[in-house]
C-alpha cells in the first residue's frame, strides 16, 4: 500500500511536471533570412550604364564598367531601402558599393552565385514579365529531404519593385528576354534589431548628416 501511495504520488508529480512543460514550450523559427521587398520610382533611378558581356553567361551588362549614377539618385535609393530595412533594424549605416545594370534580352540567363565581401544586395527589376531570379537556400546541400524545408525562393515581383537580400544567398537567372535589372551591392552596419518595427516617418529632406529616421546613409 505504501509502494502503491508512493507510485501515486510520483504519478501526480510526474504529471504536473509535463503541464508545466507544456505551458512553458514554444516554437522558433532561427537562421533565417532577411528579404524585404518594396516599391520603388523608376523615373528616379538615372543609371547610365554602357553595356559590356559580364559573368561566364555573358549576358549584356555594365558589371565592372564605368556607370553614372547621380548624387540625387543615390540619395533616393538610399531613402527607399533604408525604409525598409527599418522593419527589421534600427540605428544602422548603409553604403552604397557598386550598382550595374542587367539586360536579358536574347534567351540570356546569368549562372548561380553570390555577391562575396558585401552585407546586403538589391535588384530593382526595371522590366519584367515573370521573374526569373531564383533564390537558392544556403543550407540546401546541408538540409535533409525529409525536412521538407524550401529550397528555392522565386519572388512574385513587377516592375518598379526591388528587393534586398543578404548577399551570401545563393542567386542566379534563369534564360529570358524580358527581364532588365539594376542590381548593387551594399555596406550594412547596426547597433541592434528592434523587436517590433517602428513607424517612424522619413524625413523629406534629401540628406540628414546626423539621424535619418534610424539610418545613416555614407556618400558613395
């Protein structure tokens, strides 16, 4: 009787420790990857690019040529990304390393790869029908099939949109003649993530030397 007393009590012992397991449980999604997508004024993006055959697919592009881009676009584009970065972070400085521009006109396609020695990458996507950029995740040759997690990310996007990515992702273009992008890289530096976004107006003003609604950009 004392055993069976015992084993009751451990029962209920055991039993109260799983409740209270369970009403402290929870599900976390980690490791993953920051892509923000937003609109974005083609009038305002004055590249002019002279085109070369870049990369192994030799698609027309003005990848390592000398390219304009002015001061007032430079500062528009960074007003369009740093707003929307400012969903996920806030006190950070970007900079703008090098913009190009991609022409996929003639069954053209542009092979895997990823942006090395860069924090953020973006493409603005100037003409297109379907996209035909293909994300790859970076754990795909790592992540077992039986996960069934997703191993590629193609976004449903149109023209006069952009879309920022870290620039460790894997990327590449599939064969097209419809499709004309303006990819660049860029700088990144933050304090910390904020936990909930902020809606935090951005300034009017072209340039703020000091605090730019959570943002500093760096001349280029």
């Amino acid at each position: 009787m004392a055993s069976f007393v015992w084993v009751e009590k451990l029962h209920v012992g055991v039993s109260y420790h799983i409740i209270l397991k369970c009403k402290n449980t929870m599900k976390l999604e980690l490791f993953s990857c920051p892509f923000f997508i937003g609109n974005i004024d083609l009038k305002q993006i004055k590249l002019d690019a002279p085109k070369g055959k870049a990369f192994l697919s030799k698609t027309p592009s003005s990848f390592n040529e000398d390219v304009h881009f002015p001061q007032e676009s430079v500062d528009y584009l960074y007003l369009v990304i740093g707003d929307l970065l400012k969903e996920k972070y806030e006190g950070f400085t970007i900079s703008l390393q090098g913009i190009w521009k991609n022409e996929y006109v003639d069954n053209d396609f542009q092979e895997p790869h990823i942006h090395a020695g860069h924090i953020f990458s973006f493409i603005i996507y100037e003409e297109v029908t379907d996209c035909h950029t293909i994300f790859f995740n970076p754990a795909k040759y790592l992540i077992p099939e039986t996960m069934h997690a997703e191993q590629i990310f193609i976004p449903q996007i149109r023209k006069g949109q952009i879309i920022i990515f870290p620039s460790y992702v894997e990327h590449m273009v599939n064969r097209n003649s419809d499709q004309v992008t303006i990819s660049g890289n860029l700088n990144f530096k933050h304090e910390h993530i904020v936990k909930e976004p902020k809606q935090t107006p951005i300034s009017e003003a072209p340039r703020v030397p000091t605090n730019f609604g959570g943002f500093k950009p760096h001349n280029t």
